[in-house]
C-alpha cells in the first residue's frame, strides 16, 4: 500500500501558522484574565454598591464581600486544588528543566479571579505566571507535535543540520504573535504604571546618596518580612476546613481596610495617591499591607507578594522623604528597585527589568541607583549574619557541619 509524502510547504506553513495562532491565543488568555478581573473589582466594588446606595469602604459592605469571597475561594480550594502556586515553585520547575502542566491554566484562572475580585490583598503575577506558564506548556506541545511533520516532509538530518536559532524561530514566532495579540486587545491590558510623572534623569549627588542608602537599609526589614510571606505561602492548615477560613481570613483582612482602603487588591492601583497620605495612615499602611496579605495567603487566599510589598514600601519611602527632603518619587521608586533585588536573589540586571514593569523607562538611573543601594545591602546584611537564612542556606550549613564532623 503506498502511503502517501508529507507536503513540504504545507507542512512548513502548517508549523508557522500553528506557532502565529497559539501565541496569539496565549496573548488573548492573559488578556481575558485581566479583563475579567478589573471587570470583577469595578461589579462588586462600584457598580453593585451603587446599586444598594451604600459605600464601598464605609459600610458593611467592606465585611461583606470579602467574607463571601472567602467562602468562594474556600470552594475553590476544596474543589480545583490549591492555586495558582507561588512564583518560586514555578522558577525551581523551570530551573530543573520541567513545565507546568496545561491543566493548571484553568484552575489557576478561576482561583485567581476570586482572590482578586474579592478584594483579597495579594498580586496578581502568580497568577499569571501558572496561567501563562501552562499555556506555554500547551503551545510547546502544539509546535513539537506539528514540528514532527516538517522533520518527516523535508528529512530530519536535513532539519537537524539547520542552525539552532532556526529551531527555536516557530517559538519566538509564537512570543512576538502572543505580545502583539496581547496588545492589540480592545480590554485587558493592566496598568502597571504607577504613574510618576516623566523625570529628566538629573540627579545630584545628595539625591544619590539618600536613594542608595535608603535602598541598602530597606532590604533587611524586606527579607524578614518576605521569609514570614513564603511561609504563608507555604501554609496548608486552611485546608482543614477551606470556607470556614478562608471567610475568617476574609474577615480579619476587611478590618485590617478599615483605616485605610489600600491594604485591598494588590496595591498598585492607589501608590500614586501615597505622598499625599498623612504620617500616620504611612505607617499603618506599611505594616497593615503587608499583615493582611500573610492572613490572606495563610486563609488560603493564593496570589503573588510582590505588588503587595511594592506598596508598602512605597508607603516607607514617602516617610523616609519626610526626613531627607528630595522628593517622595526618587525615594519610593529606589526603595521598589531595592526590593526587587530581595526578590531576585541579589540579581541586579533582572531586578532593574523588574522594576521597569511599573515604573516609567526616564527612572532608569533612579532604579540603578537604587538596585546598587540594595545589592549592597544585602552584602552587608549577610557578611554580619543578620538576614534570615533560606532553604539554601540551611542546606549548605548542613553540608559543611556534615563536613566537619567527618574530618573530626
């Protein structure tokens, strides 16, 4: 029986068409989940209030909705699993060579829409990073499978003989088509501007010096307070009875707002609003975002910590300004930049692109000055043992006292 040669143009315009179509459909889910979210905030924190005449933040409405939400993401957790997964696991996954499976996308989508839409105070990057990573998985399973056909139509050592930059184009192809569908949308593109306004890089050396060492001192109460957030992101006591706490969690989270409404959602949407917020609302802001978002992640209410403490140290900078007097902007943006070094294990180029997520390009040199100060004071910090020691740490102690005892 004769078995019929693969088209060799068909096939290679089948493997370009398969890459265009399954970015772009990666582009349109982030977009749809962001669309869906500020949709869901702007139903149940506006337009429903409105309705029932009562305000948001003033009322009982503030206990209501996150209450409910507690029990919705209590369900949630019961029935689809605990999602969307810390953004460290998904690093270590990659790291190791793994994926995500395509099958989280949708469980991390639902879960993350009821954090986010309840008001919960956790960021919204883990959530993309499970949506955007399974899919990823799925679009990489949909190139390989029709990239067997192109190797059968025009012969696998001919393909193979190909530079590698030829074999990652259908990828790259699939990221450029994803960028552009993403924003080509008419919704669902997130402001991650935190709205500065432009700045004309001019900064003198009394500038540089308060940046620096507000950067270098602000890491070490950062680190503490990130090591308390990954336990909690860890924590799966709420499991025991998800509803029960996560509207427990919901509740103590609402009362943490009363005095102030930024301890909500992940925080970005009002950091513009910070320098002109009294001392005492600055004070409660930083300790009360960050209080609220470990209550929420131990209730079972998962979501990412990285916007959350953008905000409150945003709201230390805006203090630290009170002090040094060059402008609440220069501070807040180096003392984010700082932060992101935390969270990037002391890497500045990746923290530097971190911070260009929300903050605008003309504070490059701010970010800089900034992601020194903070590499610096990690340096420090460490040299004189007082940062909290991590999993790797541990380990490496471990190895090195094993060590001893040996040679002993």
């Amino acid at each position: 029986m004769h078995v019929r040669e693969p088209n060799r143009p068909v096939s290679l315009v089948a493997l370009l068409l398969t890459a265009v179509v399954t970015g772009a459909f990666a582009g349109a889910v982030g977009g749809g989940f962001i669309w869906v979210v500020e949709e869901g905030i702007g139903f149940l924190w506006s337009d429903l209030p409105d309705k029932f005449g009562v305000g948001p933040f003033d009322s009982w409405w503030l206990f209501a909705v996150p209450i409910v939400g507690g029990a919705l993401v209590g369900i949630g957790q019961r029935v689809l699993g605990n999602y969307p997964r810390p953004i460290e696991e998904a690093m270590a996954t990659w790291r190791a060579g793994g994926h995500i499976e395509p099958i989280v996308a949708p469980k991390t989508f639902v879960n993350s829409v009821l954090s986010l839409t309840f008001g919960g105070p956790v960021g919204f990057e883990a959530a993309l990073t499970g949506l955007l990573g399974g899919t990823a998985t799925w679009i990489n399973s949909r190139i390989a499978g029709v990239g067997r056909f192109v190797r059968q139509a025009w012969g696998a050592e001919r393909i193979d003989s190909l530079p590698k930059t030829m074999h990652h184009l259908p990828y790259w192809l699939a990221a450029v088509s994803g960028l552009v569908a993403y924003h080509s949308l008419p919704f669902g593109r997130i402001d991650l501007s935190f709205r500065f306004t432009d700045f004309d890089g001019h900064i003198d050396l009394v500038d540089a010096i308060a940046m620096f060492t507000f950067g270098a001192l602000v890491v070490v109460p950062a680190a503490w307070a990130l090591v308390v957030v990954g336990r909690a992101e860890q924590a799966t006591f709420f499991s025991r009875s998800p509803i029960l706490i996560g509207m427990a969690g919901g509740a103590v989270f609402a009362l943490l707002a009363l005095p102030n409404s930024l301890v909500l959602f992940s925080g970005q949407q009002g950091i513009q609003l910070l320098p002109e917020t009294g001392n005492g609302d600055l004070i409660y802001i930083v300790v009360a975002k960050w209080l609220a978002l470990v209550v929420a992640l131990y209730a079972g209410w998962r979501g990412g910590p990285i916007f959350p403490t953008y905000t409150a140290v945003a709201a230390l900078g805006v203090l630290a300004d009170e002090v040094v007097d060059i402008g609440p902007d220069l501070l807040m943006i180096s003392g984010i930049a700082a932060v992101g070094v935390v969270f990037l294990k002391g890497s500045l180029p990746m923290a530097f692109v971190l911070t260009l997520y929300p903050v605008h390009l003309s504070y490059a040199s701010v970010i800089l000055v900034g992601c020194l100060g903070g590499a610096v004071g990690l340096a420090i910090a460490r040299s004189a043992g007082i940062l909290p020691l991590t999993e790797a740490d541990s380990a490496a102690s471990q190895v090195e006292s094993a060590g001893s005892s040996g040679d002993g």
